[in-house]
C-alpha cells in the first residue's frame, strides 16, 4: 500500500511540475509580446530637439526630462501620463524627455516603457555637450532631474522640481485658461 502511495505521490507530483513548467513559459510569452510593444526610442541631440521646444502653434506642450535611474523621476511619471491622458483632447501634448544613457536603451528604457505603458511620446535626448543644451533649455537649469519645460505661444515656464498630479494640473491650468 505504501508504495502505491508513494508511486501516486510522484505522479502527482511530476504532473504538477509539468503543469507548472507549462505555466511558466506561457508567461513568459506574455512578457515577451508586451515588451515588443516598443521597440524603439527616437534618439535626438539637441539641435533634433531644440524644434520641439520651440513650437509656435496652437498647443501646449509639457515636456518633461526624466530617467530610469532617477527615483523621483519615476514617482512623478504617472502624472505626466494621467495630463497626457486628460488633456489630450484640450490641445495639450506630453512628451517624456530621457536622459537614460543611450548604451542601456534596449537594456532599461524600452523595457520600462513598456513595463510601465507609458503613452506619451518618449525620446531619449543623446548629446553629450550639457553645458550647452541645458542652459539653452533654460538659463537656471542646474541640470538636476526631474526637470519641467511647459509651454505654449503666449507663454513659457521652466520647473526644475518633481510634482504630484495637483501641483501639474495647477500649472498646466495656467497656460491654458480652463
């Protein structure tokens, strides 16, 4: 009877491993497909970028610069997305500025995008003269993240400061007069 058992016991118990082994690579068909959901990231210096953020049109535009390893960056990203969502049908466009070194892209950043289904525009700025961009985005930029560039034709306003939803909410209001 014992080894009735016993023998029972490791059936159930590779049967069990099978399943599970089963389970395993279905989930990791899944992570695979979501992160094939980006697969690229443009890449910009900053004469590529300077044009966006500088537009003279009818938008506001929220362009936040940010990174992966920057910890309140990350903190404040589903703010930018939550404007990016209810803003977007109020002329108003996000877009998320990375400051990820372009070495890790493939590594980090796409797989954080897609991890964290951002829905703004990402681009990852790739210039290594600082000295030059960041005090061409705005004179008292120290060059500490997270940093905030919100705009429009008749106005321009620079944040070098994390926000939570209401603080963003409240200075995008600003600009567009709701």
């Amino acid at each position: 009877m014992k080894k009735i058992l016993i023998i029972l016991l490791v059936f159930f118990g590779l049967l069990s491993c099978k399943n599970n082994t089963s389970e395993k690579k279905n989930a990791k068909v899944n992570i695979s497909e979501k992160v094939q959901e980006v697969t690229s990231v443009k890449t910009y210096n900053y004469n590529q970028l300077k044009p966006l953020l500088e537009k003279d049109d009818n938008k506001t535009y929220v362009i936040n610069f940010w990174a992966t390893w920057c910890a309140p960056c990350v903190k404040e990203l589903p703010y930018f997305e939550k404007i990016n969502e209810d803003y977007k049908d109020k002329n108003v466009e996000v877009i998320l500025v990375s400051l990820d070194f372009p070495k890790q892209v493939d590594k980090k950043l796409i797989p954080f995008i897609n991890k964290k289904n951002l829905q703004s525009e990402v681009i990852l700025l790739d210039d290594t003269n600082e000295n030059v961009w960041i005090n061409a985005i705005d004179e008292s930029w120290s060059g500490a993240i997270p940093a905030t560039l919100i705009y429009n034709k008749e106005n321009r306003k620079f944040y070098e400061q994390s926000f939570d939803y209401e603080g963003l909410e409240r200075e995008l209001k600003s600009f567009i007069n709701l």
